[in-house]
C-alpha cells in the first residue's frame, strides 16, 4: 500500500513567517502623500496614507461591509499592559474617529485576527467572534464569543496551531481556515460557525487540502500519479462564496495565487510570476485584486527558482518556499532593500496575458507592505498597512489605494457556501496517520519517467531528491536532469539544480544556491563564500524563453 503524505503547497515555515506582518505598531500619522500611475486599463489611481490620531500605535485594519475602517491599536499608555486591546472604527477619510472597546482581551490560542462579517455586527477575530449591538457602524455594546474548534484538531499532539490564517463567507456562515501541523505540512479545513448560547462551535468540519500526495498508477505498477496540489494558507472566500483565494502552487514550482472551487474539482491560478506571489484580495466585482509580490524588486525577487517550469515544480521546490519568504519578504521588512508591492492587478490579464505585471502601490522605498489587504465595498478603495524598514515592526502606517477613472461591475452575488465539497474529507482522524516520508516513479504521459524522494528528519531537517529521464507530459518539453535539497531551517540550506528542457520549449537550470539561517525563522541570507569544491556556495542560472537569471544577480 502506498504511503500517504500530507502535502500543503507551503510548508509550516511559509505560513508562520507570514503572521509576524501583524504584529507591529505605528507612530503618529505622516501628511497624505499621493503619487499616481497609469494602470493600463483600470485607469489613473492615487494612493494616500489615511490619518490617525498621533496616539494610535496600530495593530489592524480592515474595511467593513458598510465602508467604515476597523482598526485595532495600542497607547503609550497600555502598550505594556499584556493582552490590552483598543478597537475603533473610522470613516474612510481618517475623520469620525470612535471607539468602541479598550480593555484586556487574552488571545486564544492561535492568536487574533480582524475580520468583519458581511452582517456588519460581528469580526470574526479567529478564536473569537466580536458581536456589536446593534451593529458595527453604531456599536454601543461588546461581547467576544469564544470560538470551539474540533476537539481532533485542538487535542492533537500533530497539531502545532490550530490556524494561522481564519477567514468567514459571505453567508456568514461558514469559515475557513489553515491548521498548521507538527510535521511541518499544513491542512485547509472548512466549517459552519453555529452560535450556542455561551459559545460559537465549528460543526460539519472537512479537510479540504491534498491527504494523498500521491496514488497508484493503475497502468504502469510500481509508478504512482501525483494528486492535484490542493490547499495553502487561506485568504479569502471569492465567486460569492463558492470558492476560497489561497496561496498555493499549481503551474509553477514557486508560490502562486490560486483559486480553489468549492463545488467542483477546479484550481485557477490567478498569479503567474516565477517569484514569490502570495496573496490575492479580489474586489467585490472580482475584476481587479492586490497582490503580494517580489515582481518589482529585481535585487530580491527570486525568480530564478521558478523562471523554468517543471512538471510536478511544487513538489521539488515546496520546502524551500519558507526559505525564500523569509529572504524575499520577512527579512526585506526587517532590514534587506527590496519591494514586496503590494501590485493591483486586472485579474484577467493576470491570469491569461504573459508577462503581466499589474500596478506597483508601493510608494516609498523604506515603508514595506504588511497585511492585511482589504477591499471598500464602492470598488474603488483598497486599504494596506506598511513597516518603515529597520524599525522592528514597530512603525506602521495605513495606506490607500483610490481609483480615480476605474468603473466597477456589480458586486458578485452571494451565494451559501456548499457543505458537499466533492473532494471533501470528513473523517479529520486521517490527518493522524500521516507517513510524511515517500520514494516513488512518476511515468511521464508522453515518454519517460521520473522519481521523487521526501525525507523529514527527527531535528526538522528535509530531503528531497528529484531525477527526470527523459519525461515528457506534452511532447512539447522533454526534461533530463536533476534537482535536490537540504533543507536546515536552523543552519545551511543548500538547492542543486542541473536540469535541461528541450523540445520547442527550451530551457536549463544550471546553479547552487544556499541559504544559512540564523535562529530558525528569524533570518536568512544568501552565501557567496568558497565551497569546499572551490566554487562559490550559490553560483550559477537559469534559462527559458531567452531570458537569464544568475544568482549573482542577488548578491547583497
């Protein structure tokens, strides 16, 4: 019988990185600065940062249902006080400032999160949910619900957290959210959030994210059919509620924006650099998005991993994805220069137009996206935090995206979330016996194979080896060659690739790269010094289509 795997496209490491975003405050508010550019199609935008009062040390923000802005901050005076919470809303302007809670708030388990319910009179705040009477927009009252995750996730010794990213539909309903597990791998459930008298209970859970890796190939034994990648880190319901934006992989070893359907078996890639793309927020007309990306930061963006496509990509490049956000986008926040957007972009022309780029929002070269993103429900504003570089995330400022000439569509109508999820996994003890190790052949559709082998060790260190002979699913490429990595969160990663692509698509991967770590998640840095073979620790390119990329091109 086949091993099972469970395989996230990112890895534990990715999804914990991306919380220290939310973890920062900010200083009194900077005059409005504009700067305008010309969007090719969606027209002129201006962005501005939203004043605040000069006390406000902000946490989150987010736009409700009703226009408003939700933010979450400290003082001077309770930024010591451990767990003190202060929530206010604010017109859109920065004006009508109010607030409508400051006090103690103990984090559940997984931490806080800020998001508004469509009923504008509950946040969903991950291990809470936020109720105002009589509703958000003039709250009088305040109380914090807990939230009760399935006991199988909560009690679990394979869990690590119960979720790093929560998000709730449309419907109000049902929620979704990333679970992170012990095994360095994660799983996307999905739920119906039911009120009970002193608490919220999560009912009719599935898992929603690839279980098997891998299955049998019923026509050539001893080979086995990679399952469709699915899962990632949760960001937020889209089609009405039908369907989840995620970060993912799909048609490129690096990560991706990817749209995963509720009610059938279809994954949409949304973005398609060959750097990091992390996170897709959709208008409400589902036309334009923001994106996280490295695409405008030519110093740090690591393309050359994913400028050649591979089949099966994800897989051979999957862990080191928590190595290069931690170079390409946590550490540019901390200290290295570079731009992680974030990119508004016309999702069509994302999705179907090579080469697209989209709108860079970034205004200032020292102030570094954060999340959350969010979206007003007029189309025409998109809200973001930013960190000034080299201040430890303690100043941030709220930015703002308006689109001058842009003319939206109708929102997209909700619609109830499906709790029959074709692929849908109710049985959530399947998580608990999880073989993360695998050794298998992959017969390519045209011609040859190639084999893949996986290998989590007891001190967090991973292995993988991939070997391609000859394989071709398309007749168009044919790929011979090899890639590896040694994957030490805690000291020197090193990635090897010597691969060749041929046929009318032609390409070579043809380079070193290793990554030392320094206290895990904290950072990390590309090394240059001489290897024990006289060559350089990173060296080397990659090639496809007549472009180059050398990995001297990020030497600091």
């Amino acid at each position: 019988m086949m091993k099972k795997r469970l395989l996230s496209v990112l890895m534990i490491a990715v999804l914990i990185l991306s919380l220290s975003a939310n973890a920062s405050a900010s200083t009194e508010s900077e005059a409005t600065t504009n700067s305008f550019f010309n969007s090719d199609g969606i027209g002129d935008v201006a962005v501005n940062t939203v004043p605040l009062p000069s006390y406000v040390i902000l946490r989150e923000a987010h736009y409700t249902y009703s226009g408003k802005i939700l933010i979450s901050y400290k003082t001077a005076n309770d930024l010591n006080i451990a767990d003190y919470i202060n929530i206010a809303l604010l017109n859109d302007d920065g004006s009508n400032f109010n607030v409508i809670f400051s006090g103690v708030l103990p984090p559940g388990p997984s931490g806080l999160r800020f998001l508004p319910f469509k009923d504008n009179k509950r946040v969903l705040m991950g291990d809470y949910v936020l109720e105002c009477s009589p509703n958000i927009n003039n709250c009088s009252s305040t109380q914090f619900i807990p939230i009760e995750y399935p006991s199988s996730l909560t009690n679990s010794p394979n869990t690590f957290r119960v979720w790093s990213e929560v998000i709730i539909a449309p419907d109000n309903q049902h929620i979704s959210w990333t679970t992170l597990r012990a095994d360095l791998s994660s799983a996307v459930l999905i739920g119906s959030l039911v009120r009970n008298t002193d608490k919220y209970v999560v009912d009719n859970v599935k898992i929603i994210s690839t279980v098997e890796a891998f299955r049998d190939d019923p026509n050539n034994p001893g080979f086995v059919i990679p399952n469709t990648l699915r899962g990632g880190e949760v960001k937020q319901f889209v089609k009405g509620g039908t369907a989840i934006s995620l970060v993912g992989a799909l048609n490129r070893s690096t990560t991706d924006s990817i749209v995963q359907d509720l009610t059938s078996d279809n994954l949409t890639q949304i973005t398609n650099t060959p750097g990091y793309d992390e996170t897709t927020i959709f208008s409400p007309d589902e036309r334009l998005g923001i994106v996280m990306s490295t695409r405008f930061s030519e110093d740090t963006d690591p393309a050359i991993f994913g400028l050649l496509p591979r089949p099966h990509g994800a897989l051979n490049l999957g862990p080191l994805n928590g190595i290069l956000y931690t170079y390409s986008v946590s550490d540019v926040r901390r200290f290295r220069e570079g731009n992680i957007g974030p990119v508004l972009i016309n999702i069509n022309r994302s999705k179907y137009q090579p080469g697209y780029q989209g709108v860079p929002l970034n205004t200032e070269a020292n102030w570094v996206f954060a999340s959350p993103m969010s979206w007003h429900p007029d189309n025409k504003h998109a809200l973001w935090q930013e960190i000034y570089r080299g201040t430890g995330t303690e100043v941030k400022r709220l930015q703002r995206v308006t689109l001058l000439e842009y003319q939206p569509l109708a929102p997209v109508p909700v619609q109830t979330t499906p709790d029959n999820i074709p692929y849908g996994i109710s049985d959530l003890s399947v998580l608990d016996s999880i073989n993360s190790n695998v050794n298998v052949q992959i017969k390519g559709r045209h011609s040859g194979y190639r084999t893949y082998a996986y290998q989590m060790n007891p001190n967090f260190t991973i292995t993988t080896q991939t070997q391609y002979v000859n394989y071709s699913d398309d007749a168009l490429s044919y790929y011979n060659g090899t890639e590896s990595l040694n994957l030490n969160y805690f000291g020197e990663t090193r990635y090897e690739a010597d691969l060749q692509s041929t046929g009318l698509r032609q390409g070579e991967m043809d380079l070193r790269a290793t990554f030392l770590s320094s206290g895990g998640f904290s950072q990390t840095k590309l090394l240059f010094d001489t290897d024990v073979d006289g060559l350089p620790k990173s060296h080397g390119h990659a090639t496809y289509f007549g472009t180059t990329l050398h990995m001297e091109d990020l030497l600091e």
